[in-house]
C-alpha cells in the first residue's frame, strides 16, 4: 500500500506497515486533524465477509470495541470500509509485544510475572463482564508499553469474531492457544479465554509453548487432550502453586474450568496470597499508594484523629480477648461528648426495647447494654456523627442515611429468622459501604469519575472504583476498619461478596454479610430515577440472593417502607431531615409508585357492575 497515493482511510495518512498477522494487515497512520498517530488493521479476506455481517441490524461501526475502556486494553477509536476491506483504527501504543520479549529476552520470573499477570486478569475480566470474549489471546496479542504495562490488543475484533464457524476447517486464533471447544463441537465462551489466557501465562514463565507438536493433526490431538507441559515449574520456587492455579485455566472439561477471568482472577489473588508475593503485583502496589495517600488525609482532617483513636480503644477494650474494666470503657465514651449523649439517647429509646427506669449515666448504659452491644453501638454513632462532612454537602448526607437505612433492614432480616445478636447486622448493614462513603468524604472528584464510568460502561462499583482508584470500595472499606480494630464479623461484611449467584449461607458471619449485602443494594435500587430500571433491577436482587434470601418484591417494598418510618423516628439522634433528603425522597416515591400499581391491578381485577344491573 502506498503511502504516497490518496489514502483510502479517509483523512488519515498512512506512514508505514507494522505487520502482519492472521487477522489482517496493520499500518501506523497520522491522524492529521487530532495531530496524533494510530494503528490501522485491515482486515483479511477471511475476516472481510465476516465483518460485513450485520448482528441484529447493527453494522460493524455499531460493535467494535471502543465502550471497553479499561487502561491495560488497547482502545478502538474508529472503523470503515476501504478498497482494500474494513479495517479498525486503535490507538498507537509504542512498545514490544510479550511475544517478541519471550523470544528476545527469555522467559520471565513467577515474581516478575505477577505484575503483568494482575492487570491482564483484570482487564479480561472487565471485558467478560460486558459480555465480550477476545478469542485470540496469546504473547502476540499483549504489547509492553514503553512504561512496561501490557495492554491487550485486537478487542476490536472480539465483537464478531464469536461469529465464525466452530469446526476444525474454518477456526480463527492462533493454533497453539486454542481451547479443545474449537475442535469438539462445543459452544464458544468467555472460558475460550481463559483457557488461551493459561497457555500465554504457562509460556510466560517457562519460555515455550504449553502446548507443541510435529504436525497440525498433532497439535490438534494434544489441545483436545489437553497434553500439557508442566515440566519446567517444577524446578521453579513457587512452580507448584503456580501450576495448581493455571491448572484451573487448562483443563479439557468446560465444567472444570474457570467460568471467566473474574473467576480466574479471584484464584490469581489467592496464588498471590499463598505465595506471599502481593507485594510483587501491580495492583497491590496501587492499592497500598491509595489507602496511604486515604489514611494521611485522614490523619489531617481535624475529626478523623478522634474518630480512629476513639473507634481503636472502643474495639480494643471490648475484643473478644479484652479483660477491660467498665471504668475503662466508660472513659473511653466520655472522651467524646456528642458520643455520650447520644449513646444516652439511643439506649433509653425503642431501639433496645422498654424498661422500667431510664438510664442516666454511661456505666449504667455500659452494664445495661454489655460489651458487644457498646461496640456496636459506640461504633455507629462515631462514625455516622463525624462523617456528617459540611453541612452543605447533600451527596454525602444521602450516601450516609442511605448507609443508616440499611441498617435498619439489616437488623430486620436478622431478627427475621431469629439470628443471634440481630443489633450486630444493624451495624454490617451501615458499615457495608465505608469505603464508598470514604472516597465520597475524601475524593470527590474520584468519586464523580466512578459514577460517569459505571454509567458508561456499565460496569459495577466495584470495577470502576478499582479502575480508577487502583482500590476498589471493598478493599479500601475493609482496609480502614482494620485499623480501626472493628470486629471480624463487621470486617467481612464490608468486604462484601463477589458477583453473581450467592450461595446458602451456613454460618452467622456469613448471614450477617449477606444481610448487609443485601441491605445495601436494595436501599442503592431505592435512589435511580426510573421505576422500570428500579423493578428489573430489584428482580435481579431476589435472584441473586434466592439461596440466601427468600423474598419477594413485594415484601421488599413493605420492608423499605417500614425502614424508612424507623429512620424518621431516629432521625433527631442521628441528625437526619427526613423531609428534605433527596434519598429520603426518592425511597418515598418508589414506595408510593408501587403501592399506586399495585392498588391499581387490584381495581383492575375487580368484577365491574353495569349500571343496568343495578
């Protein structure tokens, strides 16, 4: 192709080939009019026919790639047709390919691959979550950057490749990363990845091909058999672990594989973990820079000092191990006045019931209450009374009754099937989102490009504050209450459970963490703007939880309302306007938009009497 002749992609003029691959061809081109330089592929004849296939009467510009924003993938900034056939225009990322690196510099260490593994993991795994499978994963395809992060090529394609033909004749990818599923029959999936995923990470350490042959018919009876060579990890420090973990990725069955890269991510994390090597991964390394960077903020701010030296000695001297005195503790309370009094408050109110005399002092409240009840307590009012923020700030007031609400629902559900110590799920309940409503007290403008991610992208909290954090909200959260010495029950409450379907719980922990789950997510449903997105999402819920939870929408409906009413009796204690809440509001409107519909299919089925009749 010339680069002297009008080019055929439009205002972009093309400078030089890249390379050549079995998806097409790749130039380096100038952008003139954005004064930057990018990659064209264009695609082979093969790929051409396919790339011309409409997908329910959406074109190929309508499915590449480019909604997958994720800063270890290569971004799909534009597509078209030419004389030559489609072709895709990527950003232009200067580096080398693993592939090239292998061959180049040999295999890498277990420690030193770790941090290419974790961001790898995690962009697959964003990718999986959109539903989008690459299904051309190998070293060819994952690029170094010159700052040495990889980045993950060819998602431009991932859209429609999953339309190809799966017989032995007329597969797409590479040969030696290809999963059994291409040569049996079976369906194609995110678990395609996985297993193409493994063989890359097997070659990355030991520096061949997991998967070699003398002939293609050779190859192929290795893949279906998933012949494997392990050999070279044996000799290796953490070789064994690190089998065990990709033989999670390699297997021949589908079944036995892991589901997705979020999956093969979580087992990625325990490796790390077990082997002692998180301070070798990326993540890890990101991760501890953000909750540094969160502590000494907090450590400036004029309430956070009080609030964690307050919180430490509570915990400390009410732990499972503590012999402390009531004098001890009383002192502890009475360092803080806007703790006692309200402790006062809330232990002579229905909250904890009726009795004879009312409570005047805190060692009375102390005894009254016993030490597991003062943590939890002490706790709540601390925390929801310093992370009030200014007084104008309406973002984090709703993000904190929202928190006090599910509370309240937590504990419901606790004392709904009798479960131990009920008080402590209201605790869960409102702590479950403490690194949320951290990052809205301390990063604001973080916050807000979480909240544009999540809506663009459609990707969960979790995902998104993880992109942009380089933390996500549940590791931040848990983070902090460790050093505030909470209780392990409250600890694995905050870190949540991870997506999909949620297991019948068997223990009281995990009850709780359920609870508290559940609680949160059904008060966030509570605040979007649209009741049909409110309905779908809430059937979403009760499935995800129907192993845990049994519920059904209309009781959820009942349970948010009498919520709410408990919130407004308690609303003076914990300095909450009820009336003037956004959230409030909003939890207000759902409620009374369901009681509406509901009202009205009870109308509608009742018998009508003509007025001849009469």
């Amino acid at each position: 192709m010339s680069s002297s002749a009008k080019s055929p992609f439009g205002r972009l003029k093309v400078l030089r080939k890249l390379g050549k691959g079995s998806q097409g061809t790749v130039y380096l081109a100038e952008d003139p009019a954005l004064e930057r330089k990018v990659a064209i592929k264009v695609l082979t004849a093969a790929q051409s026919a396919l790339a011309n296939t409409n997908v329910n009467g959406s074109p190929l510009e309508g499915r590449i790639a480019s909604k997958l924003r994720h800063p270890n993938i290569v971004s799909v900034y534009d597509a078209g047709e030419s004389r030559y056939g489609p072709y895709l225009v990527f950003e232009y990322v200067q580096g080398e390919t693993l592939a090239i690196i292998l061959r180049s510099k040999g295999p890498f260490s277990i420690r030193d691959a770790v941090a290419l593994i974790s961001p790898i993991l995690d962009a697959l795994a964003t990718a999986h979550k959109l539903q989008i499978v690459h299904l051309d994963l190998s070293p060819r395809n994952i690029l170094i950057d010159k700052d040495g992060v990889p980045r993950i090529m060819d998602f431009g394609l991932s859209q429609y490749v999953h339309q190809i033909p799966r017989n032995p004749e007329s597969v797409a990818g590479s040969l030696h990363y290809m999963a059994p599923e291409y040569f049996t029959g079976k369906d194609i999936g995110p678990y395609t990845d996985v297993y193409a995923l493994g063989c890359t990470l097997l070659e990355l350490v030991t520096g061949k091909r997991a998967i070699n042959g003398k002939s293609l018919t050779h190859i192929c009876k290795k893949i279906i058999a998933s012949e494997l060579d392990f050999g070279l990890l044996k000799d290796l420090k953490e070789g064994p672990a690190y089998e065990h973990f990709l033989l999670g990725a390699l297997t021949e069955q589908i079944a036995d594989r892991y589901a997705d890269c979020g999956v093969m991510q979580d087992a990625f994390r325990a490796f790390v973990r077990d082997a002692e090597l998180e301070d070798a991964t990326s993540d890890g390394a990101a991760q501890h820079s953000t909750i540094e960077y969160l502590l000494r903020r907090m450590r400036k701010k004029n309430d956070f000092p009080t609030i964690s030296r307050t919180l430490a000695d509570i915990n400390r001297l009410t732990g499972e191990d503590s012999e402390a005195s009531v004098e001890k503790l009383t002192d502890v309370i009475l360092r803080d006045f806007a703790l006692t009094s309200k402790l006062l408050k809330l232990v002579n109110s229905s909250f904890y019931g009726s009795r004879a005399s009312e409570i005047t002092n805190i060692s009375e409240a102390v005894v009254f209450l016993g030490l597991d009840q003062v943590r939890m307590t002490a706790n709540s009012l601390t925390f929801f009374g310093h992370m009030k923020g200014d007084s104008n700030d309406a973002l984090l007031k709703d993000s904190m009754t929202r928190s006090f609400l599910s509370g309240l629902i937590s504990r419901y559900l606790a004392k709904r099937i009798r479960l131990h110590g009920s008080e402590e799920a209201f605790i869960c309940g409102m702590f479950q989102s403490l690194g949320e409503n951290l990052v809205i007290f301390y990063f604001r403008d973080e916050y807000d490009e979480i909240r544009s991610l999540m809506q663009s992208d459609a990707i969960d909290k979790q995902a998104a504050s993880r992109s942009v954090l380089g933390v996500n909200y549940a590791t931040l959260g848990t983070t902090v209450a460790e050093t505030w010495h909470l209780p392990e029950t409250l600890l694995i409450a905050i870190n949540g459970i991870p997506g999909g379907m949620v297991h019948e719980t068997t223990s009281r922990d995990e009850h709780l963490r359920d609870f508290a789950v559940f609680a949160n997510e059904l008060c966030e449903i509570a605040s979007l703007a649209e009741q049909d997105a409110r309905d779908s999402m809430l059937d979403t819920l009760l499935l995800r939880f129907a192993a845990s939870i049994e519920l059904d929408a209309g009781f959820c409906i009942r349970l948010m309302n009498s919520g709410l009413e408990k919130l407004e009796q308690y609303s003076p204690l914990f300095e909450i306007n009820v009336q003037t809440s956004e959230y409030c509001l909003a939890v207000r409107n759902w409620i009374e938009q369901c009681y509406e519909i509901e009202n009205d299919m009870v109308d509608d089925a009742s018998p009508q009497v003509s007025s001849g009749s009469q």
